[in-house]
C-alpha cells in the first residue's frame, strides 16, 4: 500500500511531524513481528527505513553540532585523541571529533597571569615573619600546561611556596625585611624556575616581587623601636660623614694657606738677611777704604734714625748743669703753620 502525501501520514495524523511515542510503537511492533506480514508488512518495512533515516541524519546532526567550536583569538584548545596528545586548535571556527577526542580549552594562553601568595615563614635566625609574595608568569608550552600537570595553578602556588620557604630559610629575618629584600626575590624567582623545570609545567615564571615583609602582630612594635633606633643611628653617622666632609676641607685649605705663608716668610727673612749681608759686605769695603770718613757717616746715619722717630730732645750743654728741651714736635707743628 503506497502512502499519498495528501492522505494521513503513516503516524496517523496529516501532515505533522512524527510523534516519539508513535515512533517507539512502531519499533517495538517492527522487532516484534520480525519484518514480516503482507501488505502492512510492507508498509511497516517503508517507515521504519524512514525513520532510521530519520534517526541517522540527527545523530549525525548533533555529532556534527557537538563538535563545532569557535576559539577566541586569544584562546586555544588542546585535542586529546584517546588520551593522548593531537594537535592545537586556534582562533576560529574548529570542529573535533566527540567521545573520540577530548578538548582541554586553555583561555587567553598570552597573557600574563598574576597571584598572591600570603603566608609567614621561619628564618634562619628562627624569627617568624609575615611574606606576601606577588608571582607573575606565563604559558610558554601550552601541551606541556594541558598534560604534564593536573592542576597547573595549585601546582605553581605550591611550587612558589616551597621556592619561598627554602629560600627565606637560607636568610635572617633582618635582610628580609631590609635592603637584601630584592636579593631574595631574586632567589626565589632562580629556585622557582628550577622546580617548574623539574616539573615541565610549560610555565615561564616573569617576575616575583615581596609585596609586604614584616613581623607578626604580635612583636610589630618592638620591631619598629629597633628599626627606628637604627635609622637613627644611620641618620647621626650620615650627619658625622657630611660634618666631617666639610671640616677636613676647610682644615686642609688652612693648612695649605699656613705652609704657604710660612713659605711666603721664609722666602721674606733669607732675602732681607742676604741684602743685608751684601749691605754689610759693601759697607767694609768703603770702611777699608775711609774709616773715619766711614765711621763718621755711620754715626750720623743712626743719629738721623733714632732722632727721626723721636718728638722730644734732651740735650745736655758742656760745661753747665742746665738740660736743654727742644720740643721737636711743638717745633715742626708751628713750622707747618707758618707756612700755611
């Protein structure tokens, strides 16, 4: 019996769409009869071929459907066949293969990602401290971040803490929380990297920073008396420095000025000594020549000096008990007005 489109469908009804439960009827009776019977036979034979057309077209719809992805520009997705690595899926539109292959989607794979690590930690002097430690990385080998590890961010926070420890451990708690701050960050970044090595993570670690160093609560403010007691003794040995940078110039520029005026005197005293000895050395050889001539100008030469610097005379008469004044002073005093 052929089926007329403008007849009842073979469900029952015209021209609507098959009814589910009508549908498993019809298997179960198909299953049932085995394939056989007459003239419904046949008609049973045509719809079931029909229907598992049907059925094959969407399953194959979804499969198709399921497996369609569409990645971001900045996103990548990871196929696993059977477990086990395939390829890298990039921006776009992508299909894979359902239940055969597995995705492991990893989102903006070029950023750079950053956590917090909060803890305290034991020093080698055995003083606990308060770190919080800012860690930044990226991925640098997207198979080895989807496969090598279950969990890469637990596995990076746990690797950073253990970095953290080991090298806080080698250190007291005074260069910690002091100028040898940013060798230790150094330190942790070298050992961090060694343990991702290790763990061939496919994380490229950019940069660890201590945020905040400090003791706990508990002993905060005898750590700042002793922190304030230090920089006070580094601002009064920075004063003591600047002080003497400035005395010892000065000292040296007044010694330097003292040898040279000494110089200077020295130079003054060995020249008047040699004029006077070449002086002396002339005046014996005019002595030699006119001694009494020469005696006589060297009496008259010394009373000019001491009565030069003299504004009173005594002068005694030969012969007589009388002193006689002379006024010098008085004398050139009324000279100089008279010839005014």
């Amino acid at each position: 019996m052929s089926w007329n489109p403008n007849d009842n469908d073979p469900w029952g009804r015209k021209n609507s769409p098959p009814d589910l439960d009508d549908a498993i009827k019809q298997l179960r009776k198909m299953f049932a009869s085995g394939g056989s019977g007459g003239d419904s036979g046949g008609t049973s034979f045509k719809f079931d071929f029909k229907f598992f057309s049907y059925l094959i077209m969407g399953l194959i719809t979804l499969y198709v459907f399921l497996g369609i992805r569409i990645v971001n520009e900045a996103d990548r997705l990871v196929v696993l066949t059977f477990g086990n690595y395939n390829r890298v899926l990039g921006p776009g539109l992508q299909f894979h293969f359902p239940v055969v292959e597995e995705i492991y989607a990893a989102e903006n794979v070029s950023k750079i990602r950053t956590f917090v690590l909060p803890t305290n930690m034991l020093t080698k002097d055995e003083n606990i401290v308060d770190v919080e430690l800012n860690v930044q990385y990226t991925i640098s080998d997207l198979k080895k971040y989807a496969l090598n590890v279950e969990d890469p961010e637990i596995t990076i926070r746990q690797a950073t803490e253990s970095a953290l420890r080991h090298v806080v451990g080698e250190n007291v708690m005074d260069d910690l929380l002091t100028s040898g701050a940013a060798a230790i960050s150094s330190g942790i970044l070298l050992r961090l990297e060694e343990y991702l090595d290790i763990y061939d993570a496919g994380i490229a670690v950019q940069q660890v920073n201590i945020e905040q160093r400090q003791p706990p609560a508990e002993v905060i403010d005898s750590f700042r008396d002793v922190v304030a007691a230090r920089e006070d003794k580094e601002r009064l040995r920075n004063e003591a420095e600047k002080y003497a940078l400035s005395i010892v110039p000065q000292a040296r520029g007044e010694a330097q000025r003292q040898l040279q005026d000494a110089e200077a005197y020295k130079e003054k005293v060995i020249a008047v000594a040699e004029g006077e000895a070449d002086r002396f050395t002339a005046l014996l050889t005019e002595y030699q020549k006119a001694p009494e001539v020469t005696r006589e100008r060297l009496y008259i030469d010394t009373l000019e000096e001491v009565m030069s610097s003299s504004t009173k005379v005594m002068i005694d008469v030969e012969g007589g008990n009388n002193l006689l004044y002379l006024p010098l002073d008085q004398l050139m005093k009324k000279e100089e007005e008279d010839d005014e």
